[in-house]
C-alpha cells in the first residue's frame, strides 16, 4: 500500500489534533475532511490543502483509503458502520457510544467483516506509559498483584459538553478501564463510589465530580482507580503497579526535567502540563501509526471493537454499582 489516503469526520479541538498526525506521518495524507460545521470542515481543508466534504462523500467519493472518526459521541457508532459497509478501514475516538445495547446490535457486523477497525484508546500509546507496562510485563516486579490509576482533570468541562457526555465513568474514567484490562486483562467485578464534592452544577445533572473505582481481575488482580473532575496542580496522570517483588510507578510530566535547589525549596520544578493535548499529544501521533501497521498488515496492537465494548461494559457496571451501592459482576460475552 502506498500513502495511505484518509478522511477525517469531525474537525473539533480533536478533529484538529488527528488532522496534525495525518498530515505529520509520513504514511498517510489528509485527503477529505467533514464536519456538521461546514465552516469549520471549508478551514481545515484550506489549512491542510484537502476537500472539504460530507461524511456521505467521505465513504462515496472512491478516493479514500481510511477514514478517522473525531465527531460527536453520538455519531460515532453509525460513521463506524457505514465505513465498515463501505469496505474503509475505520479508527474510531472512544467511547464507542453511551449505549450498550446499540453497541451490540451492531456487534456481529463489525467483527464479522475483514475491513480494520480500531477504537482511539490513545493513552496505550503513550510512551510513558508504554514504558510502564513494558517493565511491569518483563518480570522486573514480578507477578503484578495491584494497579493503582489517578486520572483527574485541571478542571471540569462545560456543563453543555457534560450534560450529553454520558457521565463520568463512560466520559472520563472509560480511559482507565481500558488502561486497567491493558493491564490485567478479563474484569469480573466493579465496585464503584461517586461523590459530589464541589460542583452543584454537575450535581444538577445527576453526575458525579468525583469516583473511587475498584476492580477485580479474572486472576484476582486489584485495580484502584482515583478520577477528579479538577486538580489545582493541573492534567494528574499517574499510575503506580505493585508486584510480589517490586513496585514501578509513572509519575506526571513537566515541559522539562530541570530542577531548582535553593535555601528555601529543594526539587522545585516546573507545573505540570495543564491539557490533556499537551500531555497526550505524542501518544495520538504514535496511535495513528499503529493503525496504519494495522492497514498494512503488519502487527499492530489498536485498541478493538470489543476492547471498546468492554471499557462500556465496565463504565455501566461502575455507573450501576455507585447507584446501588453495589458490586457488579461482569458479564465476559
């Protein structure tokens, strides 16, 4: 396969961030891009030298060779579909969608078809923590008994954005569930707490600022995840992994690795950075070059269609346990 021809669906502040790696790698090349803001989808082709078109277009017009999905929530299980009807390669942002019945339904037509489908669960990528799980599988502490993952953001998204994001655990701590199964593989049980600890505004839409999620692994492996709606000390993004012969732990990042000694601080260093496309930004780049291994037919390691259903299993079963007050068990079907 030669340059690898893609259509962007979704010119948002991710659109844009996906439109940068395609034009970046050397592989491939922005081709068409579509957004319901047909503005939006006219400025971005003009940056990027490409067409500007519909998403019909996208899978229609014959000149696309994979298509990147970076709209809304709610279209992402329908633009998946129809590329995958259409014969297109797809890689697709997380979540798959809010609603696991509609997951399923569509289920047997996604893994029953040979056309590629990854789901954008960019933080495998990472190379920070590629490197964490790299020690922790080599043996280095030995058999991995307990995962400990923070995640909490600077601060709270709009209450437009999260009025229709699902939630927290299928919004934001849906990363960590498949961070935790990245690690551990098969979750049998969730036991989850929500906490309104300092947005009445988020409280009004019957969600949670805060959760505490703890998980149990097939092979009794523990996972602890901490998620935050803010953080004053910005973008908190650690992990930490305790084995029966050692402990490794991937801490936040700064811009820099310089520190400052003086009379009256020691180890002084630089914030941390404060947005997830700082933070994250190599891992989308690393993300794309993967799908496109995937495309090429080489071993590639993307995310699955049902690496994205189970991260949506796991987001409802912890959505029914901080409800009920509960353990969930999981279903592994």
């Amino acid at each position: 396969m030669s340059t690898i021809r893609m259509g962007l669906i979704g010119t948002g502040r991710i659109g844009q961030v996906h439109a940068e790696s395609i034009a970046g790698l050397p592989e491939t090349t922005l081709q068409r891009v579509a957004d319901i803001d047909t503005a939006s989808a006219k400025s971005t082709a003009e940056r990027f030298g490409c067409h500007a078109s519909s998403p019909d277009e996208i899978f229609t017009a014959g000149d696309v060779d994979a298509v990147l999905v970076a709209s809304p929530t709610m279209t992402h299980l329908d633009l998946m579909v129809k590329s995958v009807q259409a014969g297109i390669p797809v890689l697709c942002e997380k979540p798959i969608d809010l609603e696991i019945a509609k997951v399923d339904a569509v289920r047997d037509i996604v893994n029953g078809s040979d056309v590629p489908v990854a789901i954008g669960f960019n933080r495998r990528f990472d190379p920070h923590f590629q490197e964490f799980r790299r020690r922790v599988f080599s043996g280095e502490i030995g058999t991995l008994e307990q995962l400990l993952i923070t995640s909490r953001d600077p601060e709270p998204a709009s209450t437009e954005y999260l009025a229709v994001s699902g939630g927290i655990f299928r919004d934001m701590t849906i990363h960590d569930f498949d961070m935790a199964r990245f690690f551990v593989g098969d979750v049998v049980s969730v036991s989850a707490q929500g906490y309104n600890q300092f947005s009445d505004d988020i409280k009004a839409l019957g969600d949670f600022d805060s959760t505490a999620v703890a998980l149990r692994s097939a092979s009794d492996q523990l996972v602890l995840i901490s998620n935050s709606r803010h953080a004053a000390h910005g973008f908190d993004q650690r992990m930490e992994a305790l084995g029966d012969k050692g402990m490794v732990r991937v801490d936040n990042v700064t811009d820099t690795e310089v520190r400052v000694y003086t009379a009256d601080r020691v180890e002084a260093k630089e914030p941390y950075q404060n947005f997830f496309l700082e933070r994250y930004l190599d891992s989308y780049r690393l993300e794309l070059a993967e799908f496109v291994k995937l495309l090429r037919g080489e071993e590639a390691h993307c995310p699955t269609f049902d690496d994205g259903r189970m991260a949506l299993v796991l987001a409802d079963a912890a959505t029914e346990s901080a409800q009920s007050g509960q353990t969930v068990s999981v279903s592994l079907d």
